[in-house]
C-alpha cells in the first residue's frame, strides 16, 4: 500500500492507507495527520505538527484501536532560550533553526550554510515497513525515515538514508539513526553496560538527570568499554520482572554513539547512530548514505521481560539462521591450553581427548599460520606453517572428523604484522596518516578494510582456505583498536568515510563468505567481546564473552551480557584452575556450572586433567546436552543478581515451559547464614515438574535445619511460591538442577 505526497494527494492517499492488510500494524490518520504503529502489547505515535516536523506523541503499553490521538502541536518552547525547535520532540531534527538538543543529522555545504530543517514531504506503507520521506525547507536533501515492526515482540527497528539531491557535494558532520523520546518525567533510571578487555558487560544504573550521558566508541569498532545498549527504567522496580521498561540497541559494529538527555522540559531523548566524533562524510550529488539500525523496544514486564524480548527477536530476527538458528555445539579451544604452540601431533592429542568426554566442535586457535611463533610475526600470511603442519591441516583436520567432531579455526583477517610478507609487499594498505607514526597495539596494524584491494584480499584469503580445507567455523578475532584512521589513497575530502566504508566491507566480506559457504559458522571475538553488536550477529552465529574465563568473573560478565544479548551466542569455555587470570581455585564442577549458562566449551588443557576430571566433564557434558535448547533459547530469568552479592542465580526456561534448568553460585558463605531460598518464575503454576540434580546433589539438609529438603517433584506453584532450597555452604560453591513437566498420563 503506498501513500504519495500528503498535501497534493491527501484524499486518494486516505482512502488507500485506510484499507485494512491482513498483518497492518501500521496506520496513518489523514485528519490529524498521526502515524501509528500497534504490534505486541505496544504502541507508537508520531503525527506532522503544525511547523510540518516530525513529532513523537507515544511508545509505551497498547492503547485502545478507538483511542484517537490530536495533531500534533509544536510546543511554546520555555522562553526564548528554548526554542520550540530545541523543546519539541522531533523524531529527527536537522541541526537547524536554533536547536539545541542532541540533532540527528548535521550538514555543511560547500557554500558555508548549516542551517538544516527538516519537513515531512510524504510517506509510503509497505506491511511491517513505514518510510516516511523529509526535505530541508530550500535545499534538495531528502532524508527517508524507516520503521519497521516486528509483529513478536513490537520491537521497531529505525534508520535513514540521506540523500544529496543538490548539485554539489555536501559534508555531513552527524548523522544519527533515530532519537526515541519519553514523556517527561523525573523517576527515570537508565541501565547500561560498561567495561574493559577481561572485564566486560558490567551493568551500571543512575537516575537520569538533566544534560547528558553519552555511551560510545571512537575506536572503529564496537568496543568493550559500553555496549551500545541501553534501558531506561521507570520508577525504577526492584523486582526484574514488573514495571515500564524502554530499551534499544544499535545494530553497528563501527564508531558508534548513544547520548540519552533530559531536555529543558525533562523529556528523555535517546539519540543513536554514527559516532559524530571525527566524523565527515562527503556526499556527492546523487549519493546517498545510509545509517545503521536502532532497534527500540517496550516492555511493562519489568527489565528482565526486556531482555526476554530482546534474546527473542535476535535469535527470531537478527541471527544468521534466523529463525530457528542450531543449538551451539559443545567446542574445545586450545588457546589457554597451548597458546602459539600448535603443531599436528599435539592438537591431535587434545582432541582425541575432547572428543572423549563428548565435544562436538574441535577449534584450533592461533599460531598455526605464516612465521607466528608469538604475537610479533605472521598476521596476513594466511599459509599453513610448514614446521608445525608439514602436510597441511588435513591430517589434523581428518584425524578430527574421525572422531566425530567438525573442525574450527582461528583467523584475525583485519590485522597484520608489521613482520610479515604481507606489510613488506603492502605497507600502504594498513590505516595511516602519510609521514606519521604509526602506533602498533600487539606488535599488530589494522588493514584498511575500506579499500577495495583490502577487502578483495581479505576476502580472498579466508575463502581459499574455506574452499580448500573442510571448515566448519572461523573463530574471527580482531585485536586492537585503530589508531591513525588515515587513508591517504583518496582525497583528503573521502578520508573519514573510512568509518562506515570499512564496516560496510567487513559485513560485506562475510555475508559473501556465508553465501559462498552456506554451512559455515563465525564467531565475533575482539580480543573476548570487544565487538558484539546486533550489526555482526547478523553475520556470526556466536561470539567470544570475554577472554577472562575465570568462573566467579564471568557470573557478573554473562549477567550483564544477557541483558543485551541471547545466551544462545554467549560462549562459556571451562579452563584451568588455578590458571592465567584466576587465583582462585574452583572445582571443575564449579567452572562447568559457570560455562553451561551459555554456549559451553572447554578450554583448559586436557593433558593435565585426571581420570576424575574426565569423568566429571564427561557427565556434566551430557547433562549439558539435554538442557542446552532450554539455556540457549529459552527464557532467561535473573533469580538473584552477581553484582555485590553472595549469591547469584539464574534459571532458564524452555518455551512451551516444558522444562527449566537453575544453577545456584555462592561465593563465600558468611556468618553462617543459609543459602536464600529460590523462587522460581515462568512455569506452568498448575503443571508437576521432577526435579533432576544436573550437579551433584548438595548434601540433604538435617531433620532439624531451616533448609526444605528439595522435593522429587511438585507443582510449577510450588516451585515458584513456596520457592526451594540448596544447601550450599563454603567458598566457590555452585548447583545445578533441571525440572522436567510430567505428563498427564505419567
Ligand atoms: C584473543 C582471543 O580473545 C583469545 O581467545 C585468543 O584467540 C587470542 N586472541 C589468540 O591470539
């Protein structure tokens, strides 16, 4: 259904807009002029003002379809310091005619103006899509808004492409995807997740307060500092599960920002798209530049419920097997275990022990390429080392396969040494301003994946050895950050188009690679999760949480992971204790339970494992197995959180609520206390449900102590009103249980 050109064509547009499709969601009323979008318990509303801008009127919980909303007015603005401009809340405001608010699109053109407003012109509705077209009031700079609604879970997706119709170049200086907009208010929480390389996903809450919090990266790609995340909580709740929620998260793995701002009437306004820092991106006449997405969503069931809504639309929408993308196997990594040293007969060794206690997916990890003997030589010599794999990887590669496993390997496509034949023949094609230094992070440069010959190489490379290898997944990391963004074969002018140039080749690289190899899996890792963002999960079917795998660590990571992202692409290795970056001891036991909350794999060392490790690891692997669906796609619930406490809990819960699996941590227990009881949520109140120990069973709790012994089985209402116990006393102690439904007839 299309609707064209709102003043020349209003009543034909009405009519055709007003009939109903069987999916419309999407409705525009051509008396008021307001656009609104219903679609799972949300609703949103936006309407041409009297100024002919774009303003927001609604999100949040579905009205009633009768409920009509006004035109859209203009606000006063608060006196002549707050224009009605800067005070009204415009779904996508040009840096114009006194705004002064965060703007969503900033332009110099060639003749100095930088004055941008923008109109609405007209819109089209196509199903699930509105795109809704705007025009500066003089020059020829079209921008088209795009909503589009996913009918699961109302989360919208928005982006705009910028169009240069004029006759000469123009220059944009900013230019955001989309700015969401809550009602004024003062009780409003935002939740976002910060970090460090080993350190990441650790979830931060503050009242919002007038002027600005800006999340960000200005380092060329996602970043482990902040996930380019954010919730925004109402009267803030202290249960997860109840109370208005907004959250969104831009689907880009580039320079990126999100600025959240009270403004002077203390409307929340959430604006998110290209990091404007260092930005400048030439237009042509003719050209058009597109932003990423940022994806919106409403929930009133409380932050948990919305990252439920979240996990749902990535694995439904997002991923590359989407919708129904394959559990994770179980994988065994050797970096921990043997770092730069591979060679045939020892990656032999680790995998015929893998495979012994039920690994599916052998993965082996740096050094088997070029001179790399450490991290000083050979990234971008993607040959097979002749000293540690004289016959190539084959033998490897067959030796796994024989024992049921498929075969992964590591590359790091974007970076090279400056040791390597590749920097030798080519110093030009790593990013560099011409004459400067050139700062190295790991002895490593960052190719410019932004020119066209980068790409052709990098593409080149990683489908030769694709094609010629049986490959079933890439681990693909990246290991710095950019310095000196120059690039010095294009005009000064193109430079800084360097930004989305080169993220655009990276998804293009690997949407070729999947096309090319449809059985293909990637992983993200940037040095652990250092780029995870909805724009390469539509590319890479997991990625690497962090290189910290120390058990306790990774509770708080993965907690924080999970608020923006599915379970189902957290990978989860099990490693050595003590070891590298953990002091601590822990039970293997302890470190599967930590790992099985996710994508599990093991990275530890197995040639130091006794028989009782082995065994250990071998059961816990098949428990694994028989909840992995429930864990990876199911509904999480944060029973107790992680963050500065004893305690945490999680439980998953299979979707037809046929299943839940809980796992129980404490850290230390202190002045005797006993471990709090676990109320359980999402199963069926009336159902029965039998308990199966997954860990070994806590000791049963004395005849007179204050801990219920754990039933059998009992209804979901037991578990989740009259809540259970486990006993677990001491340092670094976990449990695990799965519940089954019991049929009818049972
Ligand atoms: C960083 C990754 O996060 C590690 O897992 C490992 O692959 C190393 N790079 C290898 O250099």
């Amino acid at each position: 259904m299309t609707c064209m050109h709102l003043r020349t064509a209003l009543f034909t547009a009405a009519l055709a807009c007003a009939a109903p499709a069987a999916s419309a969601q999407i409705h525009y009323n051509p008396q008021t002029h307001v656009f609104r979008i219903d679609s799972a318990g949300t609703t949103y509303a936006f309407g041409v003002n009297d100024m002919q801008e774009l303003q927001q009127l609604y999100w949040g919980k579905a009205l009633a379809a009768s409920d009509n909303f006004p035109a859209a007015r203009s606000n006063d603005g608060n006196a002549s310091f707050d224009p009605a401009t800067s005070t009204t809340p415009q779904e996508y405001a040009g840096w114009g005619a006194g705004l002064y608010v965060e703007p969503a699109l900033k332009i110099t053109f060639p003749d100095g103006n930088r004055d941008l407003v923008l109109h609405y012109v007209s819109h089209t509705i196509d199903g699930n899509t509105l795109t809704i077209r705007l025009k500066d009031i003089e020059r020829e700079v079209f921008v088209s808004l795009r909503y589009t609604t996913d009918p699961q879970t109302g989360i919208l997706g928005r982006s705009a492409v910028i169009e240069n119709r004029t006759s000469d170049p123009l220059l944009i200086e900013q230019a955001e995807s989309a700015t969401w907009t809550l009602p004024r208010g003062t009780d409003y929480t935002l939740d976002y997740l910060t970090g460090r390389w080993a350190g990441e996903d650790q979830l931060q809450q503050e009242a919002i307060r007038p002027g600005q919090r800006v999340l960000e990266s200005r380092r060329g790609s996602t970043g482990h500092q902040n996930s380019p995340w954010f919730a925004v909580e109402r009267d803030h709740a202290t249960d997860q599960d109840t109370g208005d929620v907004w959250f969104g998260t831009l689907a880009w793995s580039g320079s990126w920002r999100i600025t959240v701002e009270q403004d002077q009437l203390r409307a929340i306004r959430i604006t998110g798209g290209y990091n404007p820092f260092d930005f400048g991106y030439r237009l042509a006449p003719g050209q058009s530049l597109d932003t990423p997405v940022f994806y919106g969503g409403y929930t009133h069931d409380g932050i948990g419920g919305a990252s439920r809504l979240l996990h749902r639309f990535e694995i439904a929408s997002i991923l590359p097997q989407k919708p129904t993308p394959k559990a994770r196997p179980v994988l065994y990594n050797s970096w921990e275990a043997t770092e730069f040293n591979v060679d045939e007969a020892g990656q032999e060794a680790l995998a015929e022990k893998a495979a012994s206690i039920g690994v599916e997916r052998f993965v082996m990890d740096d050094g088997w390429f070029g001179q790399r003997k450490d991290d000083h030589a050979g990234l971008g010599d993607w040959y097979v080392n002749p000293q540690k794999f004289p016959h190539g990887l084959k033998p490897l590669i067959d030796k796994v396969h024989s024992l049921g496993m498929d075969f992964g390997l590591w590359v790091e496509p974007e970076m090279v040494n400056p040791d390597s034949d590749l920097y030798r023949k080519h110093p030009d094609w790593v990013l560099n301003f011409t004459g400067r230094p050139r700062t190295e992070g790991r002895n490593q440069l960052v190719l410019n994946l932004a020119r066209q010959d980068v790409r052709d190489y990098v593409y080149g490379f990683l489908d030769k050895l694709v094609t010629e290898n049986d490959i079933a997944f890439l681990k693909w990391d990246y290991n710095r950050n950019w310095s000196e963004p120059g690039w010095p074969a294009v005009s000064p002018e193109e430079q800084k188009q360097v930004y989305v140039q080169y993220i655009d080749n990276l998804y293009s690289i690997l949407r070729e690679l999947r096309a090319k190899h449809p059985g293909l899996e990637i992983e993200s890792c940037s040095g652990g999760g250092g780029r995870v963002d909805l724009g390469i999960l539509r590319y890479t079917d997991e990625v690497w949480t962090s290189d910290n795998t120390d058990p306790f660590d990774r509770l708080s990571i993965q907690d924080g992971f999970t608020y923006a992202f599915t379970p189902g692409v957290m990978m989860a290795w099990v490693t050595d204790s003590p070891a590298w970056r953990h002091p601590g001891i822990t039970s293997v036991e302890y470190r599967f339970l930590s790992s099985m909350q996710g994508g599990l794999g093991v990275g530890a060392n197995l040639n130091h494992w006794t028989p009782e490790d082995f065994a250990t690891a071998k059961r816990l692997i098949a428990e694994y197995k028989q909840i992995r669906e429930t864990v990876q796609h199911g509904s999480l619930y944060r029973l107790v959180s992680p963050r500065g406490s004893e305690d945490s809990v999680t439980e998953s819960v299979s979707l037809d609520r046929s299943q839940a699996a809980v796992f129980a941590f404490l850290h230390t227990s202190q002045f005797g206390y006993p471990y709090p009881r676990i109320y359980l949520r999402g199963l069926d109140p009336k159902a029965e449900y039998r308990v199966h120990w997954i860990s070994s069973e806590p000791e049963k709790p004395g005849p007179h102590s204050e801990l219920t012994p754990m039933p059998d089985h009992a209804s979901g209402a037991w578990f989740m009103s009259h809540g259970v116990d486990v006993n677990l006393r001491g340092d670094f102690q976990a449990a695990a249980f799965r519940l089954d439904r019991v049929a009818a007839d049972e």
